[in-house]
C-alpha cells in the first residue's frame, strides 16, 4: 500500500510539472490578442502564414495622409482603440506622408503619430503597417533608410510590426528605379529586424505586381502590394494579380477603396463583388482607405466626426458603413477566438 502511495504521488508530480511547463510556454493557455493568436507572420510561397503555418489573412483600416488635417488628427490613441472595438480591425496602417509638409519637413511631428499609432497597436495586440507613404521614395532614399533603420531598432523586437517600404511608386522602372530603393531599405532594415514582413510596392500606384514578381527581390519575408479601387481598376488588375501568385509572390492589399482611383465618384457594386471574392479566393490581407472625414466619398467618416472615434452610424460614410460591416465578417472568427468583447476593453 505504501510503495502504491509513492507511485500515485510521483504521477501526480510530474504531471503538475507538464501542466505547469506548458503553461510557461504558452501551450495550455488561450490566446488573449490576435497576435498572441497568429504571432509573427510570414510569406510561405504565395500565402502570408501565422506562426503554424496556417494561411492567415488580416483586414483594417488605413489613417490618411498623416500631415493633412482631414486625417491628422485621427492619429491617436483613442481613435485605433475605437477602430479595433468597433471595427474589429485586426491591423491598422499608419500612412506616414513625406513631402508636402510631411516628414521631410517635419521628421519629428510626423514620426510621433506614427508612434502613438504603434503603441498603442502593440498595447491591443493587433498589427500595425508603418507605411512610407510616398509617390517617389527613390528620391529620398537616404531618409527612408535611416528612418526604418531607427523603426527597426526600435519596435523590430515585436510580432506586431509590418513594414511597407513604398507606398506608391509612378511610372518608372522596377529593376531600374523601385527594386534598388526597395533593397537598400531592406537592407538596413534586416540588420536590426531579421524577420518581420515587409511589404514593397511597385510601379503604377502598386498595380505592376507583374512586373515585380518576374525580379523579386531577395528577401526571405517579403510581399508585394497591390492597390485597387473598385470602380476603376478591374480585370485587368485581377490579370496582373494571377500573374504574381503563379510566381510564387505573395500579396497583401494593403490599400483598396470601393470608389473611383481619385478618392471620390460613385461605387461600382458588380466590381467591389467581383474582387471581394477574388481576396476570399485568395486569402489576401486588406486595409481600406481611409480613416479621414474629408469631403470625398473613400473617406470613411462624415465631415466633423469625431477625432477620437465613439462613432455613430450617422457619422459613418456609405464607403465607411461598407468597410465597417466587411471588416466585422471577416475578423469574426479570430475575435471569437480570443474571447473578444466589448467589455474587454
């Protein structure tokens, strides 16, 4: 009887210490954010993957040009709060603008709301693009590396972390002109942060992924942007897509309105049908443009919304109560997942 005492305290020894090792590594425990959920992602042929290697597709909302009022002020704590309560954003992208009196002028202004946005994403546990929101970034090579140099020491360390090194290169040349930018920047970026995902885009506003995926660049987790707009850019884009993913690229749209490629005009509804279900099909990332109250119709707010969110469905766009309801959908099942209320909050 005695030896048989010994034998059940010993099994019940050592599987106290199982439950409690594996509850230091995190194996019993449920995941309490979405990245806690995915955490680092990265390419795997043409899918983007989470930590298991399982396809993993996220969906949010991209701030507006950062130096302009329409969109500036939404770059706080409160407003990505409101974002990922409401909207359920699973990634939020911060659109660093550069000229115009963005951050070549003013380096220090802008580079603060792209830190509060940050923070306050890594506070949340949800992903956060820092977008180099420029039309020709070749021109400001050597600011761009230092600035994502310093990005990279600063916050390379965190899952939550997505680089997007160009925003929206013109018409020039990709093995010319955007694949040596893209290369520098990556360059210096991998010395601090050997492993977050970056994302490059490419000539034509981001739509010759074509192009770029016939010369990739060569980095073990990168992704190639796509940009569309759902009442301009049609077939012929989707074309370009097919071309890239049979080349083993990955994508992620990390821009996209359901109105015309100027940021206003009415909504082609047959088309927003059409690439919705080719992003499904294809398990592709999104943030719709944009977080702003500007008087156009790819503007998610009303004029005079509030900065700080608590919005109502009267300030909410028709773009914006679209993108809200379609953002709800798709992030659904990893919100239930980690347990998610509003009360969490």
């Amino acid at each position: 009887m005695q030896r048989y005492r010994k034998f059940i305290w010993a099994l019940f020894c050592v599987l106290m210490i199982c439950f409690s090792g594996c509850s230091l590594i995190g194996i019993s425990s449920k995941p309490k954010t979405i990245v806690e959920l995915y955490g680092l992602i990265r390419t795997k042929g043409n899918q983007i993957v989470d930590q298991n290697e399982k396809p993993v597709s996220l969906h949010g909302m991209s701030m507006f040009w950062s130096q302009f009022k329409e969109g500036a002020k939404f770059y706080n704590e409160k407003c990505i709060d409101w974002l990922y309560k409401d909207f359920n954003c699973t990634v939020i992208r911060a659109a660093m603008g550069i000229d115009g009196g963005g951050y070549i002028a003013n380096p220090k202004v802008e580079q603060e709301k792209i830190f509060k946005v940050i923070d306050e994403c890594l506070r949340l546990g949800i992903y956060v693009i820092v977008d180099w929101h420029d039309h020709r970034a070749e021109k400001h090579t050597e600011k761009a590396v230092e600035f994502f140099g310093m990005l990279a020491q600063k916050y390379g360390d965190k899952p939550n972390i997505i680089y997007e090194i160009y925003n929206e290169p013109i018409k020039v040349s990709w093995n010319d002109v955007v694949k040596p930018y893209s290369e520098s920047v990556i360059k210096e970026i991998r010395k601090y942060d050997p492993d977050n995902l970056i994302l490059v885009g490419n000539p034509t506003w981001s739509q010759d992924v074509d192009a770029a995926s016939k010369d990739p660049v060569n980095d073990k987790n990168v992704a190639y942007v796509i940009h569309f707009y759902s009442s301009t850019h049609k077939q012929f884009l989707r074309d370009k897509c097919d071309v890239a993913l049979k080349n083993g690229c990955a994508l992620f749209v990390s821009e996209y309105g359901i109105t015309e490629a100027s940021g206003n005009g009415k909504t082609d509804w047959d088309e927003t049908k059409l690439w919705f279900n080719y992003i499904k099909k294809n398990n592709l990332s999104t943030c719709n443009w944009s977080v702003a109250d500007k008087k156009e119709t790819s503007a998610s707010l009303m004029p005079g919304a509030n900065p700080e969110g608590e919005w109502k469905e009267s300030d909410l766009s028709e773009s914006g109560k679209w993108n809200r309801n379609y953002i709800r959908i798709e992030n659904a099942e990893a919100f239930k997942i980690i347990g998610f209320s509003e009360t969490d909050n």
